[in-house]
C-alpha cells in the first residue's frame, strides 16, 4: 500500500513538475497581437500534417518548448542554455517566448529530447524540417548529420545511424543567419527595420517532424496534367529501390476510384478521368491520389497525395492582345500582395486557423489570385488556396540587394544588373530550384516571379528562360515592377508587369501587348492607421493615407472604376498593395492585428465582381 501512495506521489509530482514547465511559457509583450495567439500553448502549436502532398501515418510532430542559446559564431555544441523557445516561431518573434535578435556574429542553438519512433529493424527514420533560416546543421547525439543552407525550401536527413537503442535520443540545431549581411534569399528582413522592410527572422520557423519509411521509399511525387486528353501524370520516384519493384498510382473522387495505372519508378503515369472537372476558381476540384511501392503484390510503401487538372498559358484575344489563359479560357486576375507576416510569430503564422483566415477574407472580398510577396509559405498555405480556389503568384524571396531600379518601360537610365558574385549567383539558383521542385505540386500556383523592383536582380532573361525551361507549365514574370530587359518591345520572360501608385495604369497595348501579358503588378497602398491596432503609434505610413473608412473605400472604388478600364483595354491582371497592415506599413486591407477589417466586404465582392465578366 505505501509502495503505490509512493508511485502515486511521484507520478503526481512529475505532472506538477512538468505543468509548471509548460506554464513558464509566455508570448513576449509589448507588441500588438493576433486573437489567435491567446489560443497558443507549447501542446498545440502547429500540430496538423506538415507536407499535404505526400502523406503518411508513421510521423511524429517535434513542435513545442526546446532550449535554445544564442552564442558568438564558430564555438562547439553548448553545454549551457539561455532558456526555452518555442518551436517553430523565429528567435526574434513574440510568440518564440524569446523576442531576441541575434546578428551575423552569433549563432542561434536549440536542443530538445526525442523518444526513438516505432520501427522494425530495416526501417529508417527521416528528420524533417519545413524551413529555417537561414544556414541550418542538425546533430542527432552529437553526431551531425548535415548541414542546410537555405530559408524558404523544406529539408530532411535520414537519422536512422545517429540513433540510440535507447528510448531518449538528443537533437541539437546550430543556425547561422547573416540577415542583410549576407547575400543570402531573405526577403523584407532587415537589421534596421524601416519603412517597408522588417524585422530579421532567425532559425527554424516551420514544422520539425519525424517519419518512419522502409528501405526502399516512396521519395517524391511530381503531379502535373493535361487537359486535352484529361489525364493526370504522376511521376514517382524511389529511394533505395530494387530490380522488379513498381509504383501502382490511382486516382479517386468522392471515394470512388477513377483509374489506375502501374509504372516502374521514375516513370509517368498517366491516368485519364473520365467525366473531368477543370480546377479554376469558383470550382476548384481536387482529386486524391494513392501512391503504392509494389514488391510482386506486397505493399512496401504507400503515401496519399492530390492533383487537378488546370492549365495556365498566354493567348492572344481578338486585338491581338495577349492575354492570361487558365484552362484555355481569359480570366481576369486580381488579388493583393501578401506579405505573409504576422505581429506575434513574424513568418509563422500563429495558427493554421490564422492562416487560413487571411485567405479566406481575401476571397470573401471577391479577390481570385494572391501574390505572395518575397516571401515562401508552409505547405499547407498552398494546400489551402488548392482546396479553396485561390490563384497564387509566387515571388522568389530578395536579397543581395544594391543595383539600380529604372520602373519605366524602354528607357535607359538608372537601371542595372547586379553583379553577384559566383558564390550568390550559385545560392540564388539553388535555392529557386528548390523552390519551384518543392512547390510544383500545387495547382493553384500560375506565375513564378524571379525578380521584383530590382532587388539583386541579374542576367534577367537568363534566368527568366531558365525558370520557363525548369517549369515550362507555368508563367515567368521576370521582372515584377521594373528593370525590364527588352528585345524590340518583348521582354524576358512572359510578363510585362508595371507597378504604379496609388492609381491604376498600364503599358501600352498597342506597343507592347502584342508579344507579353500586361499586368499591374503593384498599385494602391492606399493607408489607414488604426489607433490600438498598429505596430508603434507614430511614423507610420501608407502611400496615400485617409482618416477614415469612408475615405479610404471612396477613393479605393474610384481605382477599381479605373481598373475596370484597362482590362477592356488589355490588361490581365493586377495586384493590390495590400493583406494586411505590416510593422509601420498601415497599407493593408486588414490592421496587422486581423482585428479590424479596413473595408466592407460585401461592397467590395460587389465592385470586383464586374471585373471577372468575360
């Protein structure tokens, strides 16, 4: 009997122990924040399925408290810590519990206990993470197991040796992130915040997980279609894979299976839906797929995955104006530029419920297409505009930036190349394949956007045409805003895209419509600060400010009134600054905050409507 009241004490004295752990968890004050952020604890952040392309039932999330140090660059694995973060917010954001800069002389530590995940003995174990920033090496019981520079793609490494045959096994991180110091990809981060730059976010800002897989795995899934013969084409490829082993793919609706086909790996399959439905906004129709590694009739491996039919081209109209096509058909696009940043996480949302939020008032104001600006989402952002029929434009994230910018079209002035060096040069390419492989999968991406106002802009139309050559089933706009590289009145790429503000304009039709799209790739901006409801309370700015909601909606009707125009006139799409408010940028449709909407959405659904008529 004294034996269990012992046990019985203990067991209540470790729960005590570990309830004031979790309970010394708080976000770092000082700063507006999100509803959604109350909402936070270290046992539910970001618990949903990190990668929606590629699923399976063997995963562990890492998500929540870890140590974290940060110490001066180059020393070895600390044996002190500076205290707990929570994982995945960035150092410096408020909801990391940290709030912390931590500059190019030091490096960010984190390190955190994991129990040894289920396996048989041939099986392994891969160590996932959705993005940190910016060079990431990763130690499993002291032993590196590799090193990741870059901030924006998802990354792994297969740990099955560095583990121990006992349950507890110790991870440790090492990040090393020069923000505008380095010539790194880092979009708005800035070590000076101002104006339309902001805060540095430092280490790992995605989803940290495990997966148990088989020797030979399913690695990679390449989903694409074709309309015309309305098939859907998977390409499976196969890690440690043996002679004789297939790839079964099968596709299904509504939990009717709609066809099937086997293939070896590295092959395409190609599976024809009957009775097809074409993915577009409005209609955005999804079909599951089943991925099964064969071995005669064993199933070795098996994930899920999902794909549509949709297709994104340019086409001439009846002037001879080239227009944006999606599934053979113009439609108008027009969304805002998002930003994707957040008062409380920074690059993390606070919530996939948050995240979702923004998406979905986007469209509850009418809006079909979001750029997504300098800036890479989590998977399952993408995953969403998938299932909700949002067009997305994809920027590749700035940096090693200092070259001149000329925004107007054929003239020589104040525009230049930046000459990289062959170590940024190398760092760019690498990290925008990356990119563009990890993303290829979701459909509702329709432009990529290498370049935008200049930002380390070089060989423009080299990389324009070697981002057509890598993805030849998307648009390149190769130079969003300026810049342009002319050849007579085409430019690189597909795209023609002006930014103009506050008011809607575009190039000419008649001199540069007949070889390029025409878009407004940036206007508006048009400001309104909200008192308790922004980032500090003065130098705050908006590229026309308004004292009221009136105000700002009047003088935003009179741009949708011009908008209208121009695409009568040839223009394909346009894009309005912005989501929401960021830091001092009071621009946004929403407060920073997303407690305050700015503008009526039911008034604006009403005005966009007119634009999508065909």
């Amino acid at each position: 009997m004294k034996k269990t009241l012992l046990i019985g004490a203990c067991l209540l004295f470790a729960q005590q122990i570990a309830t004031a752990q979790t309970s010394s968890y708080k976000p770092v004050e000082g700063k507006i924040m999100t509803e959604w952020a109350t909402q936070v604890t270290p046992e539910n952040v970001h618990q949903e399925y990190p990668r929606p392309q590629m699923t399976r039932e063997n995963w562990v999330n890492l998500n929540g408290l870890w140590d974290y140090a940060i110490k001066p660059k180059g020393q070895a694995i600390p044996t002190d810590f500076d205290g707990e973060i929570l994982v995945p917010f960035a150092v410096e954001s408020a909801l990391s519990g940290v709030g912390k800069t931590v500059g190019k002389d030091n490096e960010l530590w984190y390190s955190t206990t994991f129990d040894r995940p289920k396996k048989s003995s041939k099986d392994r174990v891969l160590l996932h993470f959705g993005a940190s920033d910016w060079e990431t090496e990763v130690f499993v019981n002291g032993q590196s197991v590799g090193i990741h520079k870059g901030g924006y793609d998802p990354f792994e490494f297969d740990i099955t040796e560095q583990l121990k045959n006992s349950k507890s096994n110790m991870l440790q991180v090492r990040v090393w992130d020069p923000s505008d110091d380095g010539p790194q990809p880092r979009g708005k981060q800035i070590n000076n915040p101002h104006g339309i730059w902001y805060t540095p976010v430092t280490g790992i800002w995605q989803t940290v997980w495990l997966e148990t897989v088989p020797t030979a795995y399913l690695s990679e899934l390449r989903n694409a279609s074709d309309i015309q013969s309305k098939q859907i084409l998977v390409t499976p490829e196969v890690n440690g894979a043996s002679e004789g082993q297939q790839v079964k793919v099968t596709a299904w609706k509504d939990g009717a299976m709609l066809a099937e086909q086997t293939v070896k790996p590295s092959e395409t399959a190609k599976l024809t839906i009957k009775g097809a439905e074409l993915w577009e906004p409005g209609n955005p129709v999804l079909y599951d797929l089943k991925v099964e590694l064969l071995d005669g009739k064993k199933v070795l491996d098996a994930v899920g995955s999902y794909a549509a039919l949709r297709e994104i081209s340019m086409a001439p109209d009846e002037n001879g104006i080239q227009r944006m096509m999606l599934n053979g058909e113009f439609l108008f696009q027009y969304g805002p530029l998002d930003q994707g940043w957040w008062p409380d996480g920074l690059y993390t949302a606070p919530s996939h419920e948050a995240m979702v939020f923004d998406i979905q008032k986007t469209q509850d104001m009418g809006f079909n297409m979001i750029r997504k600006h300098v800036k890479v989402e989590p998977a399952t952002w993408y995953h969403a505009c998938d299932k909700m029929g949002m067009l997305v434009w994809q920027d590749m994230p700035s940096g090693d930036m200092g070259n001149g910018w000329e925004m107007k079209l054929a003239v020589l002035g104040s525009g230049t190349d930046r000459d990289r060096t062959p170590e940024s040069e190398a760092i760019f390419r690498e990290e925008w394949k990356e990119i563009m492989d990890d993303f290829y999968n979701f459909p509702s991406i329709v432009v990529w956007v290498p370049f935008n106002e200049a930002w380390g802009q070089f060989k423009t139309k080299e990389i324009a045409d070697w981002t057509k050559k890598h993805d030849p089933t998307r648009l390149v706009n190769s130079a969003s805003g300026g810049n342009f590289e002319m050849e007579g009145t085409k430019i690189a790429g597909d795209i023609i895209d002006l930014h103009n503000y506050p008011d809607a304009k575009m190039p000419d039709p008649g001199i540069y419509g007949k070889d390029n799209i025409l878009v407004l790739g940036e206007f508006g901006g048009l400001g309104l600060p909200v008192d308790g409801h922004v980032w500090q309370q003065k130098d705050n700015w908006g590229y026309q400010s308004f004292k009221n909601q009136d105000e700002l909606y009047n003088r935003y009707a009179e741009l949708i009134t011009r908008l209208g125009e121009l695409v009568e006139a040839g223009l394909s799409a346009a894009v309005y600054t912005q989501t929401s408010d960021v830091e001092v940028e009071t621009n946004g449709l929403m407060t920073y905050d997303r407690k305050i909407i700015k503008f009526d959405v039911s008034k604006m659904k009403s005005i966009h409507s007119p634009l999508y008529k065909k």
